[in-house]
C-alpha cells in the first residue's frame, strides 16, 4: 500500500483550517495533515521544512495572493504541487492558478472522499479540475481563442478588472473610477492591485503602458 498523502493546508481562516482537518481525519490511512498554515510567510515557512507530497492552497489570504504564493512556491522547488481550494468559481482564477504553475483548482463544496481522490490523483501525476469549472472553462477558452472576449481577458483581466484599467487609460483615479462604476473605492483599489499583480507591474503608470503597448484600449 502506498503510504498516507502528506498534506500541508494553506488557509487565512482557522475555522476553515479546523474543518478540512476534521473533514480528512476520517481518512487517516490515506492523507496526514502534516502543517499548516495562515499567511505567506508561514506557508513557505512551513513547506520549506516538511516538502509535502501537495500543498493545499486559497487563493485569497488576507491581503496576500494565493497565486502569488504557488508562482514563489514553484519558483523556489519546481516539484512542490500545489492545489487551490477556494470559493471562487471563476474561470479566469483557474487559468491564473495553472499559469502560476499550480497542478488543481478544487471548489470548497467538494467532499471529504473526493478531496483525498483529487489529491491522490495529483501525486500520482494527474491535474485536477473541478469538473462544472473544467466545462466553462473549455468553453471560455475557445471564445477567447475567437478573439470574444473583453480587452485583456488573455492576460487574465475579469471584465471589471478591464473596465478598471481602461479607465485609469482614460486618466482617472480611483474614487473617479468608484463612482463611475457605481462602487466603493476599496473595491477598486483591490481591483487595481489584482491588476498590477497580473499585469507584473508595480504602479499606475507602468500598468496604463502595458496596457497600451499590448494595444488594449484605442
């Protein structure tokens, strides 16, 4: 018998956290919960350490990214494997996760049997997908290869993330922005960060050039 699946979970949320140990304690031969973690700075802490057979990861933890975390993951140890579990049931995060090098992207509704079924699969080489976002996902795929989607939806941009950054393109700061999109400014400056991450990019202005120098917006 192949020995137990050592797991490292990777979650900004203690009752999260306590309910996936629980959840995979009933399968005890199967997968050990090895380490844990809240933050970045645990999360390599503590991967580092243990090397996991697979490191179960969020995409969002607190103000950090979790796709940021697998990118640095990988870039430090190309055979860690790193799985998403999150909430957010978006093609556009799957196909981020899979550029970050990540090898699944599991929604929070899966059960206990089919989480240790997916983890073993990825040791046992596989990539793993949730199976109603694996079917959008072809689809989203297609229409972006057809050139159907928004500006910068091949960079990974959602569609208000694009309308954020055409109109920082148009000139306008975030509480303009706010207003013309008809929402809070912190959610812009969340969008306008998640834009800098995807865009590699570390301020306003080098983003308003990439996006003109990929020819985004006319």
């Amino acid at each position: 018998m192949a020995s137990p699946l050592r797991v490292v979970l990777v979650d900004d949320h203690p009752m999260v956290l306590e309910g996936l140990k629980a959840m995979l304690a009933r399968r005890a031969g199967e997968i050990r919960i090895v380490g844990q973690a809240s933050n970045s700075d645990e999360a390599f802490r503590v991967v580092g350490d243990l090397r996991p057979d697979v490191v179960v990861l969020d995409v969002r933890l607190g103000q950090d990214s979790g796709l940021d975390v697998c990118h640095r993951l990988i870039a430090r140890d190309p055979a860690c494997r790193v799985v998403f579990l999150t909430v957010y049931d978006d093609e556009q995060y799957l196909f981020q996760a899979l550029r970050a090098g990540a090898v699944g992207y599991l929604l929070k509704r899966v059960d206990g049997r089919q989480l240790v079924e997916h983890l073993k699969a990825v040791r046992a080489g596989e990539i793993v997908i949730d199976a109603a976002l694996a079917g959008r996902a072809t689809a989203s795929a297609a229409r972006l290869a057809a050139g159907e989607f928004w500006p910068g939806a091949h960079l990974g941009l959602t569609q208000r993330e694009s309308e954020v950054l055409s109109l920082m393109v148009a000139g306008h700061h975030n509480r303009a922005i706010a207003a013309r999109l008809v929402v809070g400014e912190e959610t812009v400056k969340s969008h306008v960060s998640s834009i800098y991450r995807k865009l590699e990019v570390s301020d306003r202005s080098t983003a308003v050039a990439s996006a003109l120098r990929e020819g985004l917006f006319h």
